[in-house]
C-alpha cells in the first residue's frame, strides 16, 4: 500500500467502506455510520458518492449531527 497525497511516514491500516449484511450493500463513513441498505455494491458506490457530495455541501451542524449516530 501507497500513502495517499499528503500522508507522510508509515501507511496507517485501511479498510474496505462497503459491507454485505443480510443480502444487502451498506457503506461506511468516516464517522463510523453504515450507510444503506442497497441493492448492490454499485449502488452502494453511487450512494457514497452523493454523499460526499452532500457532506461537502453542507453546514458544520451536519456534520455534527452525523456524528451523534456513530456505530457502536
């Protein structure tokens, strides 16, 4: 694995954004939320990209709200 631009020192461990959960595509975010269900993993993909969008968009209050739901 290659650092990202901007990373420096040691690749820190990463993992996979997208999960099958009883037949189903979730992805997750940085937060730690599960984000779906999906029909398929390409959905899911589409569906994290408009949430990028949607986080890049939005007011620092939802970004704080988000983090109210963190997986447990």
């Amino acid at each position: 694995m290659n650092n990202r631009a901007g990373e420096n020192g040691k690749v820190p461990a990463r993992s996979g954004r997208f999960l099958k959960k009883e037949g189903y595509w979730y992805y997750s975010t940085r937060e730690g939320v599960d984000i779906g269900p999906f029909d398929s993993r390409e959905d899911a993909e589409v569906g994290v990209g408009e949430f990028i969008d949607f986080i890049c968009a939005s007011e620092p209050q939802v970004l704080a709200a988000l983090k109210q739901y963190r997986a447990a």
